[in-house]
C-alpha cells in the first residue's frame, strides 16, 4: 500500500513540476498577428531607442525612404496599437505618439513598412 501512495505522489509531483516550468508560453507577449506583425511591431519599439541617432535610425528605415529627423524623434515615445495590418511584403500599422517629457499621448499615426529582403524596414513613419 506505502509503494502504491508513495508511485501516486511522484507522479503528482512530476506532473506538477512539467506544468510549472514546462508548459507555459515563454514570453508569449501580445498578439501581433503572427511573426510579420511581431517583427513591425519591434521595428516600432526600436525607433524610441534609436531616436537622436541617424545612423542607428537609418538602419530602421527602407533604403531611399525619407528619414525623419533624428533629433526630433527625441521629443516622442513611440508605441503600437493593436495588431499590424500585414499584406506579403507591405505593411501597416497605427503608432500611438506619446509627448516624451511630459507622458501625455499627442495623436496616433499610420506607418508603413516594406520587407527589404527578409528584414522588416519602415517606409513612412509621419510625426506629428
């Protein structure tokens, strides 16, 4: 009887031990319409930490799209809302623009991005 409680509370235990550590979501974060909208989305996340620097925005942006003032980027915090719209290699999405110094949201925009190989790049990021 002991062996037969004893095999019940180790496999209770194994299976409590696979189900807190094995079968989560790792860093599932929100839906974003598969891995295209994730990628736009991180594109978005990454101008708030390029912002002031040209090359590093340059690189964010599709080759021969119109850059927007790296300095000026500064004065914004950039975030997305709901999911990206993605059509094959085209994209796009509305950006939330934030009043960086004060957290106060100015207006949302609508972006666009291309696929520039297999990396997402922004085509149109208008600013307020």
């Amino acid at each position: 009887m002991l062996f037969n409680n004893t095999r019940l509370l180790l496999m209770i235990l194994g299976l409590s031990f696979c189900f807190l550590l094995g079968c989560k979501d790792k860093d599932k974060g929100p839906d974003m319409g598969g891995a295209d909208g994730k990628n736009v989305a991180a594109l978005v996340d990454e101008i708030n930490e390029a912002a002031g620097d040209l090359q590093k925005v340059k690189v964010l942006f599709k080759t021969g799209a119109p850059l927007p003032d790296a300095q000026k980027l500064t004065e914004y915090n950039f975030s997305i809302v709901g999911k990206p719209s993605v059509f094959g290699s085209s994209a796009t999405a509305k950006v939330r623009v934030d009043n960086s110094s004060k957290g106060q949201k100015m207006t949302e925009l609508e972006w666009s991005f291309e696929k520039e190989g297999e990396t997402w790049k922004i085509t149109n990021a208008p600013l307020p």
